[in-house]
C-alpha cells in the first residue's frame, strides 16, 4: 500500500485517548466502511443490548441473573467492603493480627482456580514482577509474599509448602460457589498440613465467597480469621476488578484505587455508541469481520513487554469461556468460539512468529506496546535497550503486513496498575458486545459444567474399582482381564487409566483391602498384580 493512503488509513481507524496514551491502531485489518455499514444495524442493537447490562437488565438467563462487573466497579472504592479489605490488610501488615504462634504474616496462599486466580496472577506479575516473593520484608514494605495454588495437582500444594513458613503464611480460598472442588481439594490439603504441624489453621485461613455458600458456611462456623462476601452477579472470569482482584492486590502492596480508576476510565471511553469512537467495539467488530462472525481466525496476543506475559492466558479464559458456545440465545446450534494464544513480543519472535510470518493465515494478532522502559541502558551513542524491543515490533507487523497477515497495534505509555485496568476492561466490555454481535450468552459456561459431571462419574467409579478389587483378594492380568472379571468390560478404558494410577503411587498410598503393582509384557502390555493386605 502506498505510504500516503497507509498514513491517511492509520489516522482514520485509530482511536487515542490523549489523557492517558492508550492508543488502538486497527488499520492493518482487512476491513472496509462498506464492511462496517453493514453491521450497522447489528452494531446498534448490540450497543442497546450493552445498555441494558448496565441498567440491570438479566443477560445470564440460564442462572437468572444480572451482571454488573461494569457498575459494581464505580462504587466499590468507597464501599465499606473496599474499607475492610484495606483494614484487614493493614492490619496483617503492622502485626496486629498474627498467626497461631504470635508471628507476623509474611506470606499468603492464593487458592483458586479460573478467574480466581488468572487475574490476580496477572496484576501481580504485572506490576511487582516475577521476583517479588525473593525481595526482603523491608524491600516489599511488609507487604507479604504471594503464591498461588490453582490447580487440584499435589505437586502445586508440595511446591508452595516448599517455600513458605506455616507459621507466617495466610490461606486465602477464593470461590464464588464455595463447592469449587478444585479449591476445596487444596483447602483440604492445607488443613491437613496445619494439623500435622499442630498450628491452629482457623487462624491462618480467610475466603472470598458468595454468602451463603458451602464455603462461607463452612469458614464461619469453624471461626476462620476472615470471610469476605462476593456478588452473585459478578462470574469468576469478571471478576478481577472487585473484592477477588483487590485483597490479593492489595496483599501485595498494589495500589488497587488505581487499577479500578483505570477500569473507569476505560468504561467511560466504551459507552460510546459510535463504533469508531469506542476501543471496545472497534476492537470487537474487527474480531466478527475476521472471523466471518463464527471465530474463523485465531487471535494471537503479543504484548512487548515481560511483565505481561500472564495476559494472554488471562485473555483466553475471558474470551474462550465466554465466547465459546454450542448454542446460541435462540437455541440454535451454532458451535461458536474464537481461540487466543500469545506469549510475549521479543521472545515469540524466536518461537510461533515463524509461522505466523510464513505459514497459515488464519489469525490475527494483537501487539500490545509499552513505550515507557524501566531502565535506560545505551547499547550505542543513539540506540537505547528499549529502541530494541520497538524496532522488533515495528518491524514484525511491517513484515507480517507485507505478507497480507492482519494487525491490530495497541499502546500504553506504561505497565501499571491504572493501564492494566483499562485493559482489562477494554476486553471484558469488547467480549460482551461480540457476544452480542453473535447472539449468544457470555455470561454462562455449560460447557464446564460438562465436564464437571462427566468427571464426577469417573471420581465415583474410583471408589467403585476399589471395593471390586478389594473383592477380587488375588489377581494377576491385564485391565482387559480385570475389567471382564469384575463385571466393568464396559468401561475398560477409565479402569486402566485408574489402575495406573493406583500401581505408580501404591508405595505411599494405602489402598482398603488390597495392594497392587505393575509390570511391563511386551506381548500383553501391563500387567497388574493385586494382593490382599489380609
């Protein structure tokens, strides 16, 4: 493309916040006025659509409820809710309130999964960096070390007990429901290591949960430090800037105020009817024109900066969960979804840019700049360390441009809280008005619900398996053979998957009954040796 027109485009399909740098450039998409025109009527129906979220409207139908992530956030910096949370945490901070033993808090256990911890995991990787828990007390102001357990994996729990003292460290659980097995399960574990250390674990734990939910009945009555309520209107992959962002934000000295002002400030600039005066909706109908309105392009994510590394995950729950559905508000099938990965700008140069330079066109990518650098070091007389990494990213969309790849360029001027807060709510505001666009709910995820209960079945079967193999007394064979003597030839696949699990943690797992181990036949595969503990 000729330089002038490319300049004229550049001007005309870019949106700049002067007041705070944030700039959206998506002129290097495939789009045309004519393209926009016709979404026209769409595009207005959607904006009428996003007005009603925030008149309290419900739009999660299947679990009645409103959602109110974008108001809720506007009055929570002077709640009495966002008072206690800094209480609370000032007070761990000047010792006022200790552990079991007397001593001060000087860690904390973040225990969720999804939304519960992708987010805070952003912030806090974000703003304090990687090597934030290795600072001493004083270097983090007596703010407390942050670590994360999200996941039902024994390794995360083990990981975690590894580095922190029990004496010191606060257990904060996060789930909304309260019956998050995930988060329970670690719960469970916690609990377990307090005892056996003889510590008072009521007095180390504290939740963020929905009133009245299993986990909040469960935290009161067993007296824990602290329980903080959670709205039933805002879901987990929402929920960043509210109570479940703010007390691991705030854990660690980041100033919460000012990624909510961010997320206000974003909000602001995204109740814009014009689409190509509002970031979001800008943003939201280049994703439907690439995708053909059905996700048909993946959407890469590339930020040009270390610190936000962590963003392309938090994106891909937020956009996946809520885009990714099998029908739409009319019941119709429709298989819908948009896939995002990233990493970060530099290194993924040396990694999938390869591809995406010379191999499949179907994505686009998103190259997020940080134009402020934390350090000035001259490589020569003109170019600084930071010329670098620009250069690097100019570049790379010049050539993937060159090669007809789409390209949207976002800016911010640094990594702080207030940005990240405008990002975030950037892409929580442009997920609900693609949803809109395709008419589905993004507010809801039966998908995971699925899944839930097809494992709940397999998690029964394990008990079942066991009583049978207690039974069974003595056995040698293969899970073929195993399965056809305990009547579970249907479900042969799920039992040699549970009796190589059983066999490879038989030396620190005591079985009901009976003990079992493995054997490699190249003729028949594994086989399986049972013995009775009688």
């Amino acid at each position: 493309m000729h330089t002038e027109i490319w300049l004229e485009r550049n001007k005309k399909y870019s949106i700049i916040d002067g007041e705070t740098g944030f700039t959206l450039d998506v002129a290097g998409m495939n789009f045309s006025e004519p393209d926009l025109e016709q979404l026209s009527a769409k595009f207005a129906k959607a904006h009428e659509e996003m007005k009603r979220i925030e008149a309290g409207a419900i739009k999660n139908p299947d679990e009645n409820r409103k959602v109110t992530h974008f108001t809720d956030r506007i009055a929570y910096p002077t709640s009495q809710l966002f008072a206690d949370v800094e209480k609370f945490v000032e007070d761990l901070r000047s010792g006022t309130i200790k552990g079991s033993t007397g001593k001060k808090f000087d860690s904390v256990v973040i225990n969720g999964i999804g939304g519960s911890a992708l987010g805070p995991q952003l912030l806090q990787f974000a703003i304090n960096g990687p090597y934030w828990n290795e600072l001493s007390n004083g270097k983090r102001k007596g703010y407390l070390r942050i670590y994360f357990t999200d996941n039902t994996d024994t390794a995360g729990v083990k990981d975690v007990m590894m580095a922190v003292d029990l004496k010191s460290t606060l257990i904060l659980s996060i789930s909304k429901s309260g019956g998050t097995q995930e988060t329970k399960n670690n719960m469970i574990a916690f609990e377990m290591l307090y005892k056996e250390k003889e510590l008072d674990f009521t007095k180390h734990a504290c939740a963020i949960t929905m009133e009245g939910s299993e986990l909040d009945k469960y935290s009161r009555s067993n007296n824990w430090l602290k329980v903080f309520p959670m709205a039933e209107s805002i879901g987990g992959r929402t929920s960043e800037a509210s109570i479940v962002g703010h007390l691991p934000a705030a854990l660690a000295g980041i100033d919460f105020k000012s990624f909510l002002a961010g997320a206000c400030r974003m909000d602001n600039l995204t109740r814009e009817p014009a689409v190509k005066k509002n970031p979001s909706y800008f943003l939201a109908s280049m994703w439907y024109i690439a995708g053909s309105g059905h996700g048909d392009r993946n959407m890469v994510i590339v930020p040009y900066s270390d610190r936000l590394v962590l963003l392309s995950r938090y994106l891909q729950q937020l956009v996946m969960e809520s885009i990714g559905k099998e029908k739409d508000l009319d019941g119709n099938t429709v298989n819908q979804g948009l896939n995002v990965f990233g990493n970060k700008g530099g290194t993924d140069a040396h990694a999938f840019i390869q591809q995406l330079n010379d191999g499949r066109n179907d994505f686009f990518v998103t190259f997020i700049e940080v134009l402020k650098d934390s350090m000035i070091i001259p490589v020569t007389e003109t170019i600084a360390m930071g010329d670098y990494l620009h250069g690097f990213q100019a570049g790379l969309a010049k050539a993937l441009l060159s090669k007809g790849r789409q390209v949207i360029d976002m800016q911010i001027s640094e990594v702080s809280a207030f940005n990240l807060g405008m990002i975030i709510a950037l892409y929580e505001r442009a997920v609900a008005f693609y949803a809109e666009l395709i008419h589905i709910n993004a507010f809801h995820q039966p998908g995971v619900q699925a899944y839930k209960l097809a494992s709940k079945d397999v998690i029964s079967l394990i008990s079942e398996l066991q009583t049978k193999l207690n039974a069974v007394g003595k056995f040698k064979g293969t899970a073929s053979e195993l399965c056809a003597k305990t009547g579970l030839a249907e479900r042969e696949l799920e039992v040699s998957g549970l009796l190589a699990k059983f066999a490879e943690n038989s030396k620190k797992r005591k079985f009901p009954g009976f003990k079992i181990s493995r054997s490699w036949d190249a003729g028949k595969g594994w086989i399986y040796n049972i013995k009775s503990n009688a």
